[in-house]
C-alpha cells in the first residue's frame, strides 16, 4: 500500500515536472539534451528564408556577413591567450580611396556549428521546447545584421553606416567599440594608415571608454541593461570599462565549455549568457527574478 502511494507520487511529480518544463524554462536548460534535430535544420541555409528561384537569401546561411574574414593568420594577445585567435587585414569599397579603405582586426569566430548550438540553447532557455526554430531564426537574422557573427578582439571595424559608400571606422576591445587614447574617433570616416591600426591593435593602448553608453557587445549586440536584465542579482559592476571584462569573461566561458569534448551534448554545455540576455530583449520576454 504505502509502496503504492509512493510511485502514485513519484508519477504525479514526473508528470508535474514535464509540464513546467515546457512553461518555464529553467527547468529544461540545465541538463536537457540539446536538441540536434533544430541544431542540424538551422545548418541549411535555407533554414533563413529561400528565393522565388529556390536559392537561399543567405548564401552561408548563419555565418552570412563575415567579411572581415579575409588576409588571416594565428597570433595571441593579451587575456585571450587560450584562445584560437585570428589576425585579419581586409578591405571595403570607400568612395574616398580607389582601392578602398583596409584595416585590421583580431577575432575570435565561432565555428558555424557552434553558433548553430548556441542559438537553438539560448532559445529553449529563454522559450523551454515550444517556438524553437523561429526563434532561432529570428535571433540568427538580427546576429546576420548586427555582428555577421563576427566577434573583434582588438583592432578596427569598417562599416558603411550611412550607405554612402564612405566606410565608418571603429575601433574594439573584447567585442564592445570603445575610445583608444591616440586612436581614431569613434565612426570616423577619415581615411587611416599603419599608424592608426597599430595603436588600435596594440594591448597597451588605453582604453579610455565605451563608444556608447549602451555599450553594444557582439555577436548579438547585447547592450549593459539586457546583461543586467536577465543576470538580476548576479549581475557584475558593468560600469565603465568594466563592461569589457564582463563580456570577455563570458564570451570566453562559453567557448571554453562549447569546446570541451568532456561535457555531455545539453543545453547547459552551450548556454551563452550574452546570447541569452540577447534572446530575452528580442523576443520581449522578462527574464526570472
């Protein structure tokens, strides 16, 4: 009888569990599975919308947009030594130079299998089992138009923000822009050399601010109030410069266990914090308390 009793519970909490599950999230992040179906169905280009001839709008599907991709090679720079770091020069069309402007940038890229498993976690964190592919579709666009999934360590980004053909130049530390004592003005649209990339690559370089106050960090453009917004208490002082830290320490961690062939295939293995705190703000859902 009392052994009765006692799987009837268990039975009725099992079932409980599973249905919460599936209205809050939490429970579901920690140790679920990942789910590869979404994981592999996102890896199609076509996962992002097709063409009226068939073809995808996005080429390379979620790793669409990395033109900073080009002259690369390995090299190191300072806390950020562990990591697979590439050093890129590149080129965009300016209509102030007949060659174009070229720059240089460190980045540290996630592999496109790899952004592919974050974003399908960060969205059964933020939504549990329900909505996972447009959600991840709709995080994948705004990655595509905000970053191309590119992630700058240090150097300068070019970026046509006005569609003049006049590219914008941007320097970074730890996927935020910021103000380098000696370096170009936040956006500039002045032709640079040698000398101005040297000062934007170098470690020793000051970092005298964040561009913004919102401070956006790539890949997805997390600004400081979503990173407060879903960390609640846990949230770090993000004042300052102390932005670029709490970015890097999370980036950082998350391509530490993304990588780590010792960890089981969950969720919790590719939550990326960034990236969550990103899912929240998009889909205008309320983090936890």
């Amino acid at each position: 009888m009392f052994e009765n009793i006692c799987c009837a519970r268990q039975g009725i909490l099992f079932v409980l569990l599973l249905l919460t599950s599936g209205l809050c999230p939490s429970f579901a992040a920690k140790s679920q599975a990942l789910p590869m179906d979404q994981v592999n169905a996102l890896l199609d280009p076509k996962s992002l919308g097709v063409k009226s001839n068939g073809q995808p709008k996005y080429r390379k599907g979620i790793i669409t947009g990395r033109y900073m991709e080009a002259e690369c090679a390995d090299i190191s720079f300072a806390k950020w030594e562990e990591f697979p770091l590439k050093r890129c020069t590149y080129r965009q069309p300016d209509n102030n130079a007949s060659s174009g402007k070229k720059a240089t940038v460190i980045m540290l890229n996630p592999e496109k299998e790899l952004l592919a498993k974050w974003l399908v976690a960060s969205c059964v964190i933020v939504k549990g089992n329900i909505g996972i592919k447009s959600c991840s579709v709709k995080l994948a666009k705004a990655i595509i138009n905000a970053s191309g999934s590119q992630f700058p360590v240090a150097g300068i980004v070019l970026e046509d923000m006005d569609g003049d053909n006049i590219q914008n130049a941007f320097t970074f530390r730890d996927g935020v822009t910021v103000k380098l004592q000696g370096g170009l003005s936040v956006g500039s649209k002045e032709m640079f050399g040698e000398t101005e990339n040297n000062v934007a690559l170098d470690p020793n370089t000051i970092v005298q601010s964040t561009a913004s106050t919102a401070g956006p960090a790539r890949i997805q453009s997390t600004s400081r109030q979503m990173y407060k917004n879903y960390m609640g208490n846990d949230a770090r002082d993000v004042t300052g410069t102390k932005w670029l830290d709490e970015v890097r320490r999370l980036y950082q961690d998350a391509w530490k266990r993304g990588h780590d062939d010792s960890l089981p295939e969950t969720v919790e293995k590719y939550r990326n914090d960034l990236l969550v705190a990103k899912c929240y703000a998009l889909l205008s859902i309320s983090p936890p308390g």
